[in-house]
C-alpha cells in the first residue's frame, strides 16, 4: 500500500466526525439536505472545538453571493482586531445519504467495470452528485465560523484494490490540519487497481484516517440514538450501550446485559444504502476500538451529540447520556 | 520539487484547454456563470475529442436533480448497447472570472498570512467561491457527455515556494486521464512554503501540466480573438496573429508585421483579476511554447476555437482563422 504520510506533525487530532449520510439528508428525498439539523450539527461542532473558550462572535466564511442578491456580503471589517481562534484538531467525513446513492446504484459502480458507458457515467454522475452535497457541507461548516477545506478523496489519491484501500495522500490531509483547517471528506467514486472501479463509503475512509491520525475519539452522528438490538422502530428494540471489542477484532455487547443474546443485531437500513448499513458501520468501529480509539455512535443534534463531540465521554459516561460506545477490551 | 510522476502512460495527452474565467463567467457581475457560451464551449469541447467520428447520441453524465423536480432522470435504459466512446485525452483547467477574486482580494489572500483571521476566513471563502465554479463546470461539460472529473488543485496536493509550484500529484491526473476522464483543474488558493498561503492561478497549473504531460498543443479560450497590440476596445487595436518565442525566453510579433513597435502589449484586464491578465497569459504561453508546444488564444465559442480544438492548426493555419499563435522558433 502507498501511503505519503507527514515527517512530522506538531500537534495530535482531537476527533475524527463522520456526519451520517442519514442525520445530514432527508433519507426519503433525492438530493435533499436536512437543513435543520446540518445547523444544529455545524454549531455543536464549533462549540466542542473552541474547548470551552467562549468566542466574541462567529467569523463566517462562507462569502458567497446568496441567491436573490447580486452583491456579496462579508464582515471583514470586524474581523482587522480580532485574534486567530485556536480550534483543536478535528476531521469530518461525511455519508452520501440521499446524493450519490441512486446515481451509483443505477449504474453499478460499487461493482466495478469502467469500460462499460453506463459504469463510466455512473461514475462521473455519482461524484457530481457527492461533491454537490461535500459543497454544500463545506458551506454550512464554514458559515458557522469552521475553518473548513473541501478534499475529495478522488483527488486526494485515494484508491483501492478490491474495494480496500490501496493508496491515499494523507501527508495533505496532515498539512491541512496542521495550517489550521478542518479537512472534509467523502464516500465517493474512486478507481479500484482490480475492478477498475467502486465506491469508497466515509467508514472505510475513517477507520483508515483513524488507524494513521490516530486521534482522541471518534464520533459517529447518525439518526437514531445509537446502535439497538434489533430495528429502533420496534417497541421492544434496547439501546446498546456498551460494546466491548475483543483482540481478534470481535465484539459483545456489555451494557445493557441482555437476557436474550441476540447474534445479529439489526437497525434500521434506508434501501438506497449501497456501501452497508449499521452492521458496516459497528465492523468498522470495532476495527477503530481495535486501534486503542474510543468509538461513540450517538444521534446528530442532541445534547448527547454535543457532550459526545466535546469529549465529555472519555473518563467517565454520566448515566443519562444515550448512545453507544464502542472501546477495546483485552 | 516533489512530483509523483506516472510510471507509464498508455497513451499521449492531446490537448490541454483553458476556460478562461471571462468566456465562461459574466466579469461585470459576481458570481454569475456565462450559460450561453460555457454551453457551446461544451458541445466544441466534445466534438473536438471525438475526432471526427459521429456519435449516435449524447450520453449526458449529470444525473442530478433538476430544480423544482423530485425525480432524478437519466437515460440510463439507452445506454446498454452502446459502444464506449473513445475520447481522445484532454485535461480542462479553468479560471476564476467573476468566482473568487473577490473573496481573495478582500482578504488578501494572494500576499500570504494565514495567522491572520482575515486571511484564514479569505482563503476558506474563495475555495468555497472556486470549487463552486468548478462543480458547475464539471457538470455543464458532462451534460454534454465529456466524462469529467473534478481534480481541486488544493486537494490534489498542489502547493507552492514563494508562489511557484513546489508540489502537485500529477500521478492521479495522469491516471485520471489513463482512465478514461477528463480532469477539470481550476485556479485555487494553496498552501505556500514561505508566505503561508497564495493563489495558484489556472495559468501557472497550466504550464506545470504542460511541462509534465507535454501535450500536442494548448489552447486558451478567451473573450476577445486574441492577443492585441493595445486594449481591444481601441478602434486601431491590431490582433497578433503569430507570436514567435527565442531559447531565451523572449518573445516578438512576427504576423502581422508591425510598423509602430509597441513594446508593450496592452489588453482590456478585468479590475478584479488578482492574478494577472493578458501579459501573465503571455509569458505563461512563451514558457508553454519554449517547450515545443503550440499555443493558441482565441475567443470561446466561436468558430475559430473550435478549429483550435480540433487541431487544425498544426500544420498550416488557414488564412480567415482569427486568432493568436504562439509558436517556439529557434
């Protein structure tokens, strides 16, 4: 595997955030973003980033002319006397949602097969619509004052050999970081050495940022308040809390304890998902927890989100927080 | 300087192209795309890569969703049976225009500083302004079928020393292009060794790619014909048809011989263009051209771009082609 990794980095990551293709998009509707919540997402983000410090006012970065104006407004003025807020180092990576997913499984290019004109234009089809959303995300970061840098794991380098990954410029993720940015990726299209092509999903792109960044924590937001034993929307469905992950990569549930050990936990799945639901997503944090990196998986927009984004976790869990966490055992 | 170079390419880059960001945007109002010709420069785009051959159909590669609709629509059905188009290898690089500049120079993000808030929020504003731009390009040349991929210049690990390129990953162009796609680069703000952050203009990524993938020929698209002897808004403006460029460097008019030999070669530069207009396009064609490649500015979206793009030119050029030339003469 090619890897360009930095010589040196001058201070550790805080947090890698996936922003859940679910929390982030109206699931039901094409190319949809939840406005609401992407908000509420972009203020927390920025709260548990200042560490505390209590900021004069937000410095919004995203100048671009709204629609219905012709001129573009900035408060640069404001800005001369002000001092360089000092964030701590985050990550987002951000789900498709309801962007990418049909272009991508109408054409089939999670299945490879460029030299096909439908895979081919699948595939362009598929990063117009993920970058639109990557865009969009950016924007909505960076009016809320996050210093915010759009990389495209496409033109990042990243690539992968039967679906794993086979290359990736990190030492470009690392630099940007390091300048004071908040580098945002993707799930996206990208070119595979074997199949010629497939999708890359943000879980495979975190575990992997994960395993070289190595940061404090990282935090799942997604829809539902964590990982249950069966479908959220059943009556009877339990929470898990606790998931211990084992030396060889397997995981139980610790808390609750439940009476009747289901093997297969099931959650809620929208039908567009082509890269894997939560089953994806617990395999994939257990791979993190394996790292030594606690995993929170915790419902977007909610107190528990926030006090999970400020590391509020990391010794102790208070009893009234909901959600899942997912650590190593030996 | 680190560049990550292709180990191999099957086949030979045949023209590079720049959108000039006055063809394609509207210079008189911010951010405010120019539909009408960035569609014809689509279609021309698309006919010169096919070489001749005719195509049964346009296999639009835009499959998001129109506005004001739920649905997404893509002919998807007709594409089954269809032969896969061979395209011969083009990389698009596009300006700024009326995207960007503004955020840049309010903030004054070309001269460096990131320590400053000003300069930081500037730099996150004009990327959002650019990879706007960029995404609506990316998608107008798709709907056109030109397989195109968007390739930041920032997040392909460009990055400069003292304004000139000290870094970029051409090996994921190269592969891009190997692939099948056409790599859609633009004018960005990048990171800079010594001031901290600069802007890269399109010209510059231009010539790097030149010297590194060493195209059949190059061509600008702009909004005038050509390179004039004063501003073309001048009634006695004379269009350059042929510039001619020594081993050193220099570079003198040798069509139409002029009687008055202004040293100084004037054209309408639009106030808001941070990075030099027709005099840095000069100098940066005179490099292209010292290397052995053929450069040709000319207006967009008329019929003297598009026997540009076709390359008609190589030979001879034909009497009533209006246009500059710029051409290496020992």
């Amino acid at each position: 595997m090619e890897l360009n990794l930095p010589e040196s980095r001058s201070r550790s990551i805080r947090c890698i955030v996936k922003l859940g293709g679910a929390a982030i998009t109206c699931k039901n509707e094409l190319e949809k973003i939840h406005d609401e919540n992407l908000e509420i997402v972009a203020c927390q983000l920025r709260q548990a980033m200042m560490e505390g410090s209590v900021p004069s006012k937000v410095i919004g970065m995203d100048w671009s002319k709204r629609p219905g104006s012709s001129e573009i407004s900035c408060d640069v003025d404001d800005l001369g006397d002000q001092d360089s807020s000092e964030f701590s180092k985050f990550v987002v990576v951000h789900g498709a949602g309801s962007f990418g997913h049909f272009q991508a499984s109408r054409s089939g290019v999670h299945k490879g097969g460029l030299e096909k004109p439908i895979v081919k234009a699948g595939f362009v089809a598929t990063r117009i619509s993920v970058t639109n959303l990557n865009l969009e995300i950016v924007r909505a970061l960076a009016r809320e004052g996050i210093p915010t840098i759009s990389m495209s794991p496409f033109s990042c380098g990243w690539s992968t050999s039967k679906r794993d990954v086979a290359s990736a410029d990190l030492s470009t993720v690392a630099k940007t970081i390091d300048s004071g940015f908040v580098p945002v990726l993707h799930g996206d299209a990208v070119l595979d050495n074997i199949l010629g092509c497939t999708i890359l999903s943000g879980d495979v792109i975190i575990r992997h940022l994960a395993d070289h960044l190595k940061p404090e924590y990282v935090v799942f937001l997604t829809d539902v308040l964590g990982v249950y034993d069966r479908p959220p929307s059943e009556p009877d469905a339990v929470l898990l809390k606790e998931i211990a992950v084992g030396e060889d990569g397997s995981w139980k549930v610790v808390n609750p304890v439940l009476k009747h050990t289901n093997k297969k936990v099931e959650t809620s799945v929208a039908a567009h998902d082509t890269t894997g639901g939560m089953e994806t997503k617990i395999s994939e944090a257990a791979m993190i927890a394996k790292l030594g990196i606690d995993v929170y998986i915790v419902k977007a927009a909610t107190t528990h989100s926030q006090r999970a984004l400020n590391g509020e976790l990391r010794d102790n869990v208070p009893v009234d927080w909901l959600g899942t966490i997912i650590k190593y055992s030996k």
